[in-house]
C-alpha cells in the first residue's frame, strides 16, 4: 500500500486577517436614463420635431427648467440601474394635470404614443407605478416647487402683495356615502337601538344588534374628538359637504390665497375636511406668509386681503384687529336677517363705561360676567314700561354682548367704509375664483383619487404646482439666443452658444 499523502496550509490567525475592501463609490453624482427626445426612432419618431413651437409641452418644459431639484436628485445613487431624471417625472405630471390626465395608469398609457409627453419625459415611457409613487411621495417638493414659482413671479414682478384673496373650494373625496357617520344620526340610532328588547333576539339577530351600537358608538367618540359633526371613515381627511349641486357628499376643502387680479398666483393653501370657512382665515394668512418668506419675501411685508362673508366670524375679525401692521384685510359682513319680534342689540347703547341703556332710556343693571366671555345687563322697570311688548315676551328683557367681538367688527365694518376699499373687495372675484375654474373645468380636477391624508394633501399641491406652472407659461415666455464670439485678426468666431429663457409679462 502506498503512503498517504497529506498536505498542510498556514492560514493566518483571525488578527492578520486581511482588511475587507468596501466598494467604492466611483462617482458621487446621481446618474439617469439619458435624454432621447432628439433622437430619431423608427416606431416613435422624434418628439423634437413632432412637437409644435408655441406648444404647451414647451412652455411647461421652459418654466421647469427654472425651478431646483436638488433636493430630489439627492435621493438617487450613482451605482444600479439608471433611474428617470426627477425633472422629466414632474414635467410629466404637471402637464397631465394641466391637459387633464390625472390617473396614472391613464398618463403611463398616453406616454406611449403622445409626442408632448414623449418630450416632456425624456423619450422615456414611465410606467404607471413610478408616477403613482412619485406623486405620492414628492409632497414635500410640490410645496418647495410651489414657492419656487412664487420666487420667480416676484423677480419677474408679477407677484403684487397688495392683491391677494382667499377663498376656497369643495373637493369630492374618494369615499362612498355609506361611510359617512353624522352626530344626529348616530344619535337617533342609538335611541331606536335602545328600545329595542335585545333579549327576545335570535343570537345572530343579537350580534347584528350589538354591531350596529357599536358602530355608532365609535362614531360619536370620532366626531367628539375631531370636533366635529360628521366623519368619514374610510378616509380621515374628509366630512359630509353639501355642494353646489345640492347633494351632500364626502369631500375636502382646500383653501387657496392667490395674489395678483390678473396673474392668480397661488400663494397659499390649505387642505383639511371642515365643512365651512369660518375660523380658516388665520390658518389660511399664516401659511401664505410662510410660502411668500421662502420665495424670498421680507417677513414683515405688509399683505392685502380680501375674503368673502364666509369668513365673518369671531376668531377672525379678533385676528384681523391684532394683525393690522402685517395684514390689511377686507371681508364683507354676512346679510342681516330677517327682522326680529322684539328689539335687537342695535336698540341698546353701551356707554364707554359698559353700563347699558335700554330703547327706554332706562339704565340696564349690571354689567354682569356671562359664559363665553359674553357681558350681561338686566332691564329695570320691565313691567311698568310701555315698550315692554317690542321689548320681551318675559318680565324683564336681559341683554348679552361681547365687547371684543364688537369693537374688533365695528373696526372691519369702519375699514370697508373707507375710500377704495369696496372697489379693492370687489376685484376679490377676479383674483381667486379663476384659480377654481382653472383647477375644476380646465384640468378636470373635480374629485381626489387618494384616502390617505399624505397622498391627498400631495395630489392637491400638484394641480396647484401645475396651475402656477400655466400662469407663469401665460405670463409669455421667449428664448433669446447668446452667442459668445472670439475676435481675432483672421476673422470672428463663434466660441459657444447659450439658450436664455426671459418672461415677460403679457397678461
């Protein structure tokens, strides 16, 4: 038999192991599928010459090519496969909104053959789940892009401060009727409900029966927590609206400020469920003062406002009287009502020492403390009085007010009363309801394809990022051709060429 062979190897010890050598990133630039759109294929053709001079797509394309998005190019790596330039996602979505295609599956299907989209993506087909995700998650940069177009309004002087208005509009929600829960109808359930005698039930009637207190039991606790009087439950971002149509729906509301009669720039948004404008008016003035700072607009610039008597209630006025130095508002009181039976406040004088005087001459007793931060006075000599049945149907008239509430209205009302005001309230109209047909009959955009509230807030500030888009696009804009030229003694030579894009103003 022959000898076994063995053979031995020196491994090193675990302490002269050799480093682990970690790839490394070659370039740190993002890089993207090229730009094909000046190519000629044979199926497609070459979106470059398709499109026309003078088409929207190049509009779009040249207000886009203003705007920064480093912040999205940030996100993507230079190593794997190459992904789609963010500027060619965005400039196909906005110009979806603006010609109507706002479901992606609809816009990815368009992107195969439409020669504006074809330019507008790079020659890139998109598929439907990258705009749907894109959409999704870019909210953060359609608010950012937003002040952006603001930026370039105001270096291009279209911005004007002393034109804005707020107004807003009901937006359908993507949720079905059966899902709405409203505080009196719950309530009346649970009175039906509890005199039902649960015990002569069959136990699966019971169960059933035990469902549905349940259901409007959790309902009660949402709106009681939301504050409010309707809820939605498949989408928390939504209430029961009635629109003008008359039907009462799930829908948002989305609050618009726009500035400019002629250019309607949206400077300002917000986008929630509640079912009026009573009380939005700060929230609303307070989010457009934070779009105008990051364009670049001093934080104490002073700002005129007009707002419909939607808007006429007391937080605001309260508002508009402590904000005189940054907000210049103008707001038209709601119609008086019909005539009362008996004598309303404007029959009562209060002096400047808050005693009161009745229709009677009389002097009122008090003043009294009252809930709500409400003063009352009570009448003296009711009985005796010969108003006393204009007066009250009681025996003594009782009179409550709230003097803030007054003096900050009686300064709104002196502020309407002033030269110019009515006719600067009235140009109201012209400034924020075109934002509205712009974004309902132009782009078609009548109703959210989203329930999440991220998703919805990002799907408005899109079409509002594309209505800005189009005025800026309307604002006129031409490209002028630089030459940079080398003289020498043999001749003139062109050493390079540059495109500049410039706005100019005529709307």
């Amino acid at each position: 038999m022959g000898s076994a062979v063995v053979i031995t190897a020196d491994f090193p010890s675990p302490s002269e192991q050799p480093p682990v050598r970690k790839r490394r990133r070659l370039d740190p630039k993002p890089h993207f599928k090229p730009d094909t759109t000046r190519q000629l294929d044979a199926i497609s053709g070459c979106p470059t010459a398709f499109v026309p001079e003078g088409h929207l797509a190049w509009k779009v394309k040249a207000v886009l090519e203003k705007l920064d998005f480093s912040s999205l190019e940030a996100g993507y790596s230079s190593l794997g496969r190459q992904g789609y330039r963010p500027s060619h996602v965005v400039a196909v979505l906005v110009y979806g909104s603006l010609v109507g295609l706002h479901h992606s599956t609809k816009l990815a299907r368009a992107l195969e053959t439409d020669a504006a989209l074809r330019l507008l993506s790079g020659g890139h087909s998109i598929a439907e789940g990258t705009l749907r995700r894109r959409r999704r998650e870019w909210r953060a940069f359609f608010e950012d892009a937003i002040a952006q177009t603001v930026k370039i309004a105001d270096e291009e002087g279209l911005l004007h401060l002393e034109e804005l208005a707020t107004d807003s509009m009901r937006l359908r929600a993507h949720a079905s009727t059966s899902a709405v829960r409203t505080v009196k109808r719950s309530r009346e359930r649970q009175k039906e409900l509890a005199a039902v005698d649960v015990s002569s039930l069959p136990e699966d009637e019971r169960a059933k029966h035990e469902a549905k207190v349940k259901k409007h039991e959790e309902a009660l606790r949402e709106c009681e927590r939301r504050g409010s009087a309707s809820v939605v439950v498949t989408n928390e971002l939504a209430s029961l609206m009635k629109f003008p149509s008359g039907a009462g729906l799930p829908g948002h509301r989305v609050t618009v400020t726009a500035a400019g009669v002629k250019e309607r720039l949206v400077v300002g948004f917000l986008v929630d469920g509640d079912p009026t404008d009573a009380g939005k008016l700060e929230a609303a003035l307070t989010q457009a003062r934070r779009v105008l700072c990051a364009a670049g607009v001093a934080p104490d610039a002073k700002c005129q406002v007009a707002a419909d008597a939607g808007y006429w209630d007391e937080p605001t006025l309260r508002f508009c009287a402590e904000n005189r130095d940054l907000y210049d508002v103008l707001i038209n009181e709601k119609p008086t009502v019909l005539p009362h039976k008996h004598f309303t406040r404007e029959q009562f004088q209060i002096l400047d020492d808050e005693s009161a005087i009745c229709p009677a001459g009389r002097r009122m007793m008090g003043p009294y403390p009252h809930h709500g931060g409400r003063i009352l006075w009570l009448g003296v000599g009711c009985d005796e009085c010969p108003l006393k049945e204009k007066c009250t149907s009681g025996k003594a008239r009782s009179l409550t007010a709230n003097l803030e509430l007054e003096r900050a209205r009686k300064s709104m009302q002196d502020r309407m009363q002033q030269d110019g005001a009515r006719g600067r309230y009235n140009q109201r109209v012209a400034t924020i309801e075109p934002v509205f047909s712009s974004i309902e009959d132009n782009q078609g955009y009548r109703r959210a394809s989203s329930r999440k509230v991220s998703s919805v807030v990002a799907e408005v500030l899109l079409k509002l990022l594309a209505h800005n888009i189009s005025r800026l696009a309307a604002a006129g804009i031409s490209c002028v051709l630089i030459l940079e030229l080398q003289v020498s003694t043999s001749g003139v030579t062109v050493t390079g060429i540059a495109l500049k894009t410039l706005f100019r103003p005529t709307l």
